[in-house]
C-alpha cells in the first residue's frame, strides 16, 4: 500500500472561493457564506478555507467572536465529502483555535448535530467537552429550488485552549 502526503494551508476565505465551494451545501448556503464574508470583513467572524497547494478549498469553516464573550464559536465547519477522514477536519478545528488564540481568548465553543455523531466523535478526540444542548434551525434549498425549513438538536461543546 502506498500514501499520498499533501501539505495543507489555512487562509481567508475570499469572495473568489465562492464558486469552488460548492460541495458545502445549495445555493442558498453558498450565498449565506457570502454574507458571512462581509462580517469577516469587519472583523467580527474569521472565515478560514483549507487549501492544498492548488490554493482550492477542500473544507471551509468559520469562528465567531460575537456569540459569547470571551469565547470563539466554531460554525460552519464542513469538509469536502470524497475528503473526509483523511485528518483535514482535524487541520481546520486546530487553525480555528489558533484563530482564536491569536485575538488574546482562551475558550473555544460548537455545536454540532445529535444526528452526527461522526463529527462528535473528531471533536471529542480534540478536546471538546459536551456542556448543554438546544433545537437549532435554518432554511435549506433543496435541488428544485424550494425552500424548507430544517430543524435538528444540537449538543454544545466547549474546550479551553
């Protein structure tokens, strides 16, 4: 058996990565990351992409400094789907919390879907500790175009960094 190494990166997510991140969810998503683009621009979030040396992300994610103080939340954590479990997860939480650590906080926070327990288990495995849990939801496209919308519960967690 042979292996692959692929050195990865974490920058910005730029307005030009719109188009390539496709993989993270419809139309609609795709448009809500756009948003979240200006407030990254006035600094209230950071909005991280993960690149290989094509500089193309293969997983995006976001920290918020606005919902808690003290404290970052991750949100909108997503890895590209024929990449998931090669440890690129892994790579995109730790930048998040250096992003973190760089604005002078020591906590880290997410929530991640009951329905998920995959996910769950990456952030177990780094460190984050169940600590409450509440009902969530959004509007979702679905491939007609239609909108729904999607409600789920969800288990915070959180981690000193």
């Amino acid at each position: 058996m042979s292996s692959v190494v692929v050195e990865l990166s974490a920058r910005d997510l730029v307005v030009a990565d719109l188009a390539s991140i496709a993989w993270s969810g419809s139309p609609l998503h795709v448009a809500n990351v756009a948003q979240q683009l200006e407030r990254a621009r006035l600094g209230e979030v950071d909005y991280l992409a993960v690149c290989p040396p094509s500089d193309v992300p293969v997983a995006k994610g976001a920290v918020d400094y606005r919902v808690k103080e003290g404290t970052g939340t991750l949100w909108q954590l997503s890895v590209h789907p024929a990449l998931q479990s090669c440890g690129i997860g892994t790579f995109l939480v730790k930048a998040a919390e250096q992003r973190i650590r760089n604005r002078g906080l020591r906590r880290a926070e997410l929530a991640v879907e009951e329905c998920n327990p995959r996910a769950r288990s990456l952030y177990e495995r780094l460190g984050y500790v169940a600590f409450d849990r509440r009902p969530d939801s959004w509007d979702e496209q679905a491939p007609d175009g239609s909108l729904r919308r999607y409600e789920t519960m969800c288990t915070l967690m959180g981690r000193s960094l």
